[in-house]
C-alpha cells in the first residue's frame, strides 16, 4: 500500500483548517473594522472641531496667533492661512492640499487633516492619530494571539473528533482481521484506515468464497458418490420385485424403490441449493407430485396417525421444478409428521397454489414469526424447559434429534425463495379452525 497520512489524520487536519479560515477571516475582519471605526471617529472630531473653530474666528471670540499654530489638545492644531500670502508654520505635508479630510503619512508619524476655506483664508486643523494607529495594532496583535490559541484548541477538539469517528472504522477492521486473519489477493492501494478496512474485507470475502466453494464441491460430491450406489440399490429392489415374493415383501422392496427415489430428488434439491442455481422447469402434475412426496415418507406417517386427504384434482398441470416441489412437499408433510400427527392431513388447490392443512394442536401465536427460521423447534424448547439436568439447556438425545428436525421448515421456506414461489403459515391452536395451514403459490 502507498504510504501516507492516515484518515484520522486528514480528518482532523481538513477540521483545523475550516477553524482556520474561519478563525484568520475573524481576526481580519475585526481588525479592519476597528481600524475604519477610529479612522471614522477622528474624521467626525475633526470636522466637528473645524467648523466650530471657523465659526469662532467669524465671530470673533478666537484669534489666531501671530506665530505657530493654534492649540486644539494634546494631539490637535490649526493654522489659517490668509488670503495671498504664505504660513511658514504650516507643516509641509500639508501645505498644498486641497479642501476636505486627508490622511497623511510622513514617516511613523499618522495624520488625519481637514482643510476648510472660510472667508478669512485657508483653515488647516490637524490630529495626530500616531497613539491611536499603535492602539489599533496593539489591538489587532491581541486578536490575532486569541486566532493562534483558538487554532491550536481546534487542532486538539478536532483530533478528538476524528478519533471517535474513525473509532467505529477502527473497531470493525480488528473484529473482520479476528475474523478473517491471512492477506487478501487483491491489493489495496491506501495505507490509511478505509484502506485497512478494505483489506479486512478483501480478507472476509476470500473466506466467504472459499467456503462457498467447499460447500458446493461437498454437494457436487455427495450427488457423485452416492449416486451409484443408490442407482443399485434401485435396480436390485427392481429385480427383486419382478421374482415370486410374499405381499408384505413386495410392499417394503416398493418402499425402498421409493425412498431411492426420494433421496436421489433430495440430492438434486440440495445440489441446485448449494450451487443457488435453478433447473430448467418442466410440466409436472401436481396431484402426481404429491403422491410421490407421500409415498416415500407414507410409513412414517401411517406410524405416526397422519391421514392424506389428498383433495387435488388430476390434470392440474404446471411448469416449474420438480424437484423443488418435491422438496417442499416432503418438507411439510415431514412437519405435519412430527408436529400435528395423529391428525388428517388435507391437500387443495387455491389461486395460484396448493393449501397444505392439519387439523392438529397448532403453533402458538408466539412462535408463528420463528418457525421458518434454522433450528427452531417448538419442541426442542419445551423438552428443555420441562426437563435435563437443570442446566437450562443440557442436550440430550432426543434434545439433539429435535434440533435436527428444526431444519425443515427452513429448507422449504429456502426453496420456495430461489423459485420466488410464496410460503406462507397460519395456525390456530384452540377452536373449529385449530390446526396449522400452509399456502405456497407459484
């Protein structure tokens, strides 16, 4: 990575300049104004002082002297000037200058000077500002120390900020480096904190990668290797079936023939979910789907008291993924198994659909939300609130096989999302509509 300034410290440099350019336009702006506000002030006083001056002269209660200029205060005089002749007493400066205010510099010196012409002659009255401007500056040296101050108070606020909102960045990029430790295969080309996140994130999405492709090389396995053998198995129960055997015979070899065959649709459902890819759909019979879905777990369901109430009609033909539907079928029939059996299990057709109802105990209205999440299961939480070791969760063999089961709601309710089909549950518990209802549309 380049190197260069962090982005704490970009931040909080950017922070002080803003103070900067605000503090420095401030102390320039007050600077100015204090100076024209004394400019302003000496120029009312004398203007003010002349024409009082020039009124006493017509009057005739002041009279000029003889020689040198007359004294006004500690910093202002005034010379007349009469008619054609020439004041020695007049500084130089200001000997030719027209009428009106004037500011005059000669040397350090600073003069504000206001020149009238009363009929008596030329009348000069003069200010010497000279205290006045070093106050100014004086004033304008105390400004400009108050701007350094506040700066160098802004430098240290600003680092704070930029510290509690970089902090965030900074505790995100450790956990991800926890998470995800190694080096990333694209190079990052910022040496700052953003950059570091940006490898730690590098870091997370390699591992994500290769983790996605170990789970699809383990399906694509799985599908590979145990594909032959159930393909004899389905040839040897074939066999079988076609030699003189007894009737219970012929019904477990017809069972086992099925079960392969639902364990081979399982396997492409969950090769097409590892791989998220969707096969290409087909038209597929619903009532005939739904045989199929029933006959592999049809053992477990008559042990168990699930009755089929299979109300779809033949002929309802649609095209979508077998598989998939296979899958979700099997995934509700098992629920309705081990959740709501002995009851009756009724299959309609709805708009757009199939409707899959039980009249069994129903799920409480407070697990509704959670049932189509991983591992949830109803039952698992009540064997470990009823019972264990008193450890409030101990697991025991029929705790893990609960947990096992918490699967299947979520593989439908995963199925139903890649196909963009719908899947929806309504239960009751108490009442004549007590039972649970699924709804999947296509």
């Amino acid at each position: 990575m380049n190197s260069g300034s962090t982005l704490t410290q970009r931040v909080t440099w950017a922070l002080t300049g803003l103070v900067a350019i605000f503090v420095s336009a401030l102390v320039v702006l007050a600077y100015l104004t204090f100076d024209q506000m004394e400019d302003d002030l000496v120029n009312d006083i004398l203007t003010t002082e002349a024409e009082r001056q020039i009124s006493h002269l017509q009057n005739g209660t002041v009279t000029m002297p003889q020689h040198g200029p007359l004294d006004l205060g500690s910093n202002m005089r005034a010379w007349l000037q009469q008619p054609g002749t020439v004041n020695p007493d007049i500084p130089e400066p200001i000997h030719n200058l027209n009428a009106g205010l004037h500011l005059v510099e000669p040397g350090v010196e600073t003069w504000h000077v206001v020149i009238a012409n009363p009929p008596q002659g030329k009348f000069f009255v003069l200010y010497d500002a000279t205290d006045n401007e070093d106050r100014v500056f004086d004033f304008g040296l105390i400004v400009l120390g108050l701007g350094v101050i506040s700066i160098v108070a802004s430098y240290g606020v600003a680092r704070k900020v930029a510290q509690l909102a970089v902090g965030p960045m900074l505790t995100l990029t450790d956990q991800l480096a926890k998470w995800a430790p190694g080096s990333p295969d694209l190079a990052v080309e910022r040496n700052d904190e953003a950059g570091r996140l940006v490898e730690a994130f590098n870091r997370v999405q390699n591992q994500v990668d290769r983790s996605l492709a170990r789970e699809r090389e383990f399906a694509a396995n799985l599908s590979h290797e145990v594909r032959t053998p159930l393909a004899a198995i389905r040839s040897d129960g074939e066999l079988m079936l076609l030699a003189d055997v007894s009737d219970d015979q012929r019904t477990r070899l017809t069972r086992v023939v099925k079960n392969v065959d639902s364990v081979a649709a399982a396997l492409e459902s969950a090769r097409a979910m590892a791989r998220d890819e969707l096969r290409a759909p087909e038209p597929v019979d619903l009532r005939d789907c739904m045989q199929s879905a029933w006959q592999g777990l049809e053992a477990h369901a008559e042990q168990a008291g699930l009755l089929l109430d299979d109300q779809l009609a033949p002929g309802n033909v649609r095209t979508l993924d077998r598989y998939a539907l296979l899958t979700v079928l099997r995934n509700l029939i098992r629920n309705a198994i081990e959740h709501a059996a002995p009851a009756q299990f009724s299959v309609s057709a709805v708009e757009g659909g199939i409707a899959l109802r039980d009249n069994g105990k129903g799920i409480r209205a407070a697990d509704l939300p959670f049932v189509f999440e991983r591992y949830y299961s109803v039952r698992l939480r009540d064997m470990r609130s009823g019972g264990g070791d008193g450890n409030g969760g101990a697991e025991t063999p029929e705790a893990a096989a609960a947990l096992e089961r918490g699967l299947g709601l979520a593989i439908a309710k995963r199925v139903c999302d890649m196909q963009a089909w719908s899947l929806t549950v309504q239960s009751a518990t108490e009442g004549p509509d007590r039972g649970t209802r699924f709804t999947l549309r296509f």
